[in-house]
C-alpha cells in the first residue's frame, strides 16, 4: 500500500512544531508522537474523552480528529496547562478533592472541566455531569470530580473577585 505523507505546521502549548502526517492519522497520534504523552487513546471511537486536546481554544477528540486538520493551529495539551511551575487551579481542585484513581481518565475530566468554568464559572452539579457526560471515568470516581469542579469554580470566582 503506498501513502502520501504531508508536513503539517502547528503550535504545541506554544511551541512552534512540524510534523509528517499520513491520511489516517489522528490528532492524539501526532500529540503523542511530540512527546507529550497526558492525551490517551483508549475507546479509539470518540466515546470517553481520554484523548481530550484543545484545537484553537476548543476541546476536541483527538482520536477522531485527523491530524490534517490541526495544520495551522494552536494545540493545548494538558501538559501545558501549568505555568511556571504551579499548577492550574482545577489541576490543583482535582488533587485536593482526590478526584482520580489510577488517573488515566483525568487529563481528558481537566481539559473538559476548564472549558466549562470559562464558560460557566458557577455550573450546578447537573450541569456538570452534563458537560462531563462525554468524558468515562472506568475507576468511577464521579463524584469526587463534580466536587473537584466545584471547588475549582469556587476557587476561581475567588480569585477573578480579587482581581487575579
Ligand atoms: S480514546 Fe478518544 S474518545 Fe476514547
Ligand atoms: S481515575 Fe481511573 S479511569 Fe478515571
């Protein structure tokens, strides 16, 4: 079988990045071929939200996204969601809550649950499990994570009070 590969140019949390691509790859591949390894592919169907990256500010599913796509575009992992060496506060809200167990579910639950609060900075915990439903937590820590997310918002509205 032969295959064309294509150069595809791109931003890495930041970082200027180019990669050859074939047809049938998938965003989560190429993240993982970077190196960065927090996006899993677990389903490989688009139903658990393991591979969960963030194209150009919105949360996409990296297993079903194809790599030619994101040419051009500003990718965010979870590997760049920490600055300058702390972490983010719903990184931190998910720790503090003991919102995982074996963690492979989490960096996808993170990822999902800072595009909630920018956009709903006091979700009810419906709307939490709502926005959540595409994201599978197999060890079932459910309800840790909506307290997780909660806590994040209550931390965050915190902080955008006190002008930080
Ligand atoms: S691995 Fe992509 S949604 Fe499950
Ligand atoms: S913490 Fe194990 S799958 Fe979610």
């Amino acid at each position: 079988m032969s295959t064309t590969s294509t150069l595809i140019q791109f931003r890495l949390n930041g970082e200027p990045m180019a990669r050859q691509v074939e047809s049938f790859h998938t965003l989560v591949e190429v993240v993982r071929g970077c190196g960065l390894h927090g996006a899993r592919e677990s389903c490989g169907q688009g139903l658990c939200g393991c591979c969960t990256v963030v194209v150009d500010g919105q949360a996409v599913t990296g297993c079903i996204y194809p790599a030619l796509h994101a040419d051009g575009t500003d990718i965010a992992t979870i590997e760049g969601v920490a600055k300058d060496g702390r972490l983010d506060p719903v990184q931190q809200a998910f720790i503090d809550a003991g919102a995982f167990q074996c963690g492979f579910c989490t960096p996808g639950f993170i990822l999902m649950a800072r595009q909630l609060l920018a956009n709903n900075p006091d979700p009810s915990e419906h709307e939490i499990r709502h926005y959540l439903a595409g994201n599978l937590c197999r060890c079932g820590a459910y309800p840790e994570i909506v307290k997780a997310v909660r806590l994040a918002a209550e931390r965050l509205r915190a902080l955008a009070a006190a002008g930080q």
